[in-house]
C-alpha cells in the first residue's frame, strides 16, 4: 500500500482516516482488517470508478501472488463494516466478473480542513470546493 496521505473522507455518518488507518462511525472506531482497510482507501479514492480485479491485486497486495477468493473476503468485511449489502448495495457495487466501485457520497478534507464534495455519479473533475460555512449547511441539507 503507498504511503498513506494526510487525509480524511467522510460518507454519511463515517469518517475514514487514512493516515491514522481509522474508520469511524459516529465518532466510534469501526473494526476493520488491515487489507480490508486498504481495499477501502482503493476504492474511496477512485470513488465512481471501476476498480478491476488485477489493479486492486497490484494496489492492495502489491508483489504478492494472492487467490481471487481474497478480494471477495476483503469486500464481504467492508460490506460488514459499513452495513453495507451485496443485494442491495449503498457503497460498494460489484461488477461481476470485473471488479467493484465505491458509489457512496463522499466529502474529502484534506490538510488545510477545506471539505471538498465528491458525487461519484457526476462526472471525473466534478467536484466542489467548501469554505466550512457552505459545508455545514450541506451537512444540514443532505441528513
């Protein structure tokens, strides 16, 4: 895994620390195995975006031969973590036979606290940048 970024991304009521490797629900730590952790930092971070079977091999296990049935054990822990469910998925999607893709909404804070929404419906480059005024009012709008 590349060395983790000084940043934080939120979707509905978790927060994911990457640089302190947390995942929070309500403020609350979320256990999560380290490679399931990763696999999740993968797909946050290419958010919307099909994530196939051989990158998530090279991102999350790189130089390292790893059965397929690991990554389907890595997701099946996300999906527990997050509530989520493959028959009816909120965050992560399946693409059967070809990877997965993280459709949560997402807001990213970054070193500076600037909140940065990302909607992985819209399209690449779609994103909108906050002063913390304007993040708090769509924090109260959209819960």
């Amino acid at each position: 895994m590349p060395e983790p970024t000084q940043q934080v991304y939120g979707f509905d009521s978790y927060r994911l620390d990457v640089s302190n490797r947390q995942l929070l629900l309500d403020g609350k730590p979320v256990p999560l195995p380290a490679k399931a952790f990763d696999m999740l930092v993968v797909l946050i971070e290419n958010a919307g975006q099909l994530m196939g079977k051989d990158e998530l091999f090279s991102r999350v296990w790189p130089d390292q031969i790893v059965e397929e049935s690991n990554l389907t054990v890595q997701v099946s822990a996300i999906r527990k973590a997050l509530g989520d469910r493959k028959e009816n998925p909120h965050y992560i999607v399946t693409v059967p036979g070809h990877g997965y893709r993280f459709t949560g909404n997402l807001v990213s804070l970054d070193a500076e606290e600037e909140a940065v929404v990302i909607r992985p419906s819209q399209s690449r480059g779609a994103l909108e940048t906050l002063d913390e005024a304007a993040f708090l009012r769509l924090i109260m709008i959209e819960s």
